[in-house]
C-alpha cells in the first residue's frame, strides 16, 4: 500500500498538519498489519513522507527552524501513535473474530502423557518378584576390575569361557561389566550370610547383530545360607516364572555349565505363543521353532571357589545364583520380534506399554 503525498501547497506547518490527516486516512482502509507496516515506512521510513518534508526545512528562515522542528517531533509522535492505536484495534477484532469461531462444547486435547520404556517396565516387575521373595536390591558400578568380573567368579585369565563374554576394556585390567555377577561378589565381601539380593543394571559385550548389542540389561540374583539346595533354587525360579509369565507357564531344567556354578542349568519355559504344543493351527510355531520351549535364564548351585574368593566357608553354606537377560523377557513377555526395537527410541514403540 502506498500513502498519497498531502498537498504540496501551504507553508511546511501546514503540510506537516495535513501529513497526520492523510495518514488517519491511510489507515482507516488498512485491514492487516501488514498493510499497517506499509503505511508506517510510507509516512516515517527514512525515505518517507516525513523526512522528505523535513529534508525543505533548510530553506526555511533561521528564526522558524526551532519551531518547525519541534512541529516535526509532534507530528511523528501523532503518526506514531495513530499507528499503533490501528494496530490495537485489528488485534482486538482478530482475537473477536477467534472467539466467534470457538466453541466451547468441543472436547479439550488431552494432555500427552510419557511413559516408562519396556525394559524399565519389566526390571521393575522383576525386582518385586524377587523382593516379595525376600531377596534385596543392590546397585554397583558399571566400570568393573577384572578381579570381581572375571577372577572372583572362578573366571582366571586363561579360562576359555571369557571367550564368550569379549568386552571393551578401559585399561589393563579395568573393563565394562559384562554381567551384574560382580555384585554377588561385592554384596558377600561386605554382608555375612544369610544374603539373598538380586543386582540389576546395564552389561556390555563386543557382540551386533539381530539377536544381540553391545549394551543390554541383566539381572544377577543370589542367596547363601546354610542347607541352601538345588531344590530351593527350582522353588524360586518357578515362582518368579509364575509371577512373570503366569500360573500356567511350565518351566523345565536342564544340565548346563557355568565357571562359578556346579552344578549348572539352564532355565526353560513353555512357549507363550503355542503353549508348549510347537504348534500353532496346525503350522509350525515360529517363535519356539515347534521345540515348545524357550530359553530364559542360566543358573545353578554357587561354586565354592566364590565363597572362597569372599571369605564364606563352603563347608558351612551354600547357594545358589542365577542370571536373566531383562530384553529376553520383555521379548517374551510383550510378543517382540527384534532386539533393535528396545533402542531406537521409535516413540510408536515405546508409547504402547504406558
């Protein structure tokens, strides 16, 4: 929008007079700020109406110059003041105009609420399982010596089970864990028995692919006391499994080796999908390929090379301790067909557990 220039002829007083009419004009058919911005740089721009009026106050006698330049400061605070009372009045019939269009019967939006990621989900779910049991809680550090990770459980420096559990090292002999286990040997070196605690937390291995990644979550449990025998660590099991998966899960054990255990086993459950049958519909079931079972955890009777390692007399107590990979249940439990899933921060994802 351009401003007509107000009439050349009159004294500069009176041209600075009629500059404030034809700018009230101007705005009075302006219906947008933008159209308002237009009108301001017309008028008040440094190439505008005003400063090219100002531009003849040279010629005019020295005597006038003081009054006419306070005329001009006026004038610019009129227009000034013009514009932004237009600018108030087209806010205010805008947000008139929104209001009439509202209606206040419609339904709010709900406020979008977060939620907890699966796997945090399921630790939770498994911690208190396992404290209803009576087994503590305890935390330590990811940045472990190779003392608790490896030596301690029975794993010397040329045992070729550390061949399975490759991990980064940070130095010659400090590593990131590679399963929560060092807390079964840090909680005994600092509780006599009896002890029952379950150590949860972040585990790293140099292993990628579709089944595995270099960071996951583990949950390590253990109890020591005295009499402590394998029938009371298959009691425990089954009752976790129970409480985690249901009533009707069947769980079988089965031989297995580990370095710090003996004897060792290997925890199986009835396949969620088929029940157990390998089947489903009559077509092989693809999540336990028609075995019926499904791996979920390692465990055994605690080897009393540990407790020697700890200070426990073995020819006093006994126990026994397992192991459980957290996204391996939430897998199981949630019906996950890939690992990837549980970090890639997909919020599609992770939004259907809330």
């Amino acid at each position: 929008m351009t401003a007509a220039h107000p009439a050349g002829s009159g004294t500069l007083a009176e041209q600075l007079d009629e500059l404030g009419q034809a700018l009230e004009q101007g705005l009075a058919s302006a219906h947008t700020a933008a159209e308002v911005e237009a009108i301001r740089v017309a008028y008040l721009g440094r190439k505008g109406l005003l400063a090219g009026l100002m531009s003849s106050l040279a010629k005019t006698p020295p005597e006038q110059r003081p009054a006419l330049g306070q005329k001009a400061n006026q004038v610019k605070a009129l227009l000034q003041e013009q514009m932004e009372t237009r600018l108030r009045e087209l806010e205010r019939r805008k947000e008139h105009e929104l209001l009439a269009r509202f209606d206040p019967s419609l339904p709010g939006r709900t406020q979008w609420l977060g939620s907890l990621h699966p796997v945090t989900l399921v630790t939770e779910e498994i911690c208190q399982a396992f404290v209803a049991l009576g087994f503590e809680v305890v935390e330590g550090p990811e940045l472990e010596t190779d003392f608790y990770n490896f030596e301690a459980l029975n794993l010397p420096p040329d045992h070729p089970a550390r061949d399975m559990q490759d991990t980064f090292y940070i130095g010659e002999s400090t590593l990131l864990r590679t399963h929560t286990s060092p807390l079964q040997v840090r909680t005994m070196e600092r509780m006599a028995p009896p002890v029952a605690a379950i150590a949860p937390g972040k585990v790293y291995r140099r292993d990628s692919d579709l089944t595995h990644t270099p960071m996951f979550h583990q949950i390590e449990g253990f109890l020591v006391d005295t009499d402590v025998s394998m029938a009371d660590l298959r009691g425990t099991l089954t009752a976790f499994v129970h409480k985690i998966f249901g009533p009707d899960t069947i769980v079988r054990f089965r031989p297995s080796f580990f370095p710090f255990t003996e004897p060792s086993a290997e925890v199986d459950i009835s396949c969620m999908l088929c029940g157990g049958r390998g089947t489903c519909a009559g077509k092989s079931c693809r999540v336990c390929k028609q075995t019926g079972w499904l791996e979920i955890l390692g465990c055994g009777m605690i080897d009393p090379a540990v407790f020697a390692a700890v200070g426990y007399d073995p020819e006093v107590y006994t126990g026994f301790a397992f192991g459980l990979g957290v996204e391996r249940v939430a897998m199981l439990k949630y019906g996950i067909g890939d690992l990837r899933m549980f970090f890639e921060n997909d919020i599609r994802f992770v939004s259907q557990f809330g």
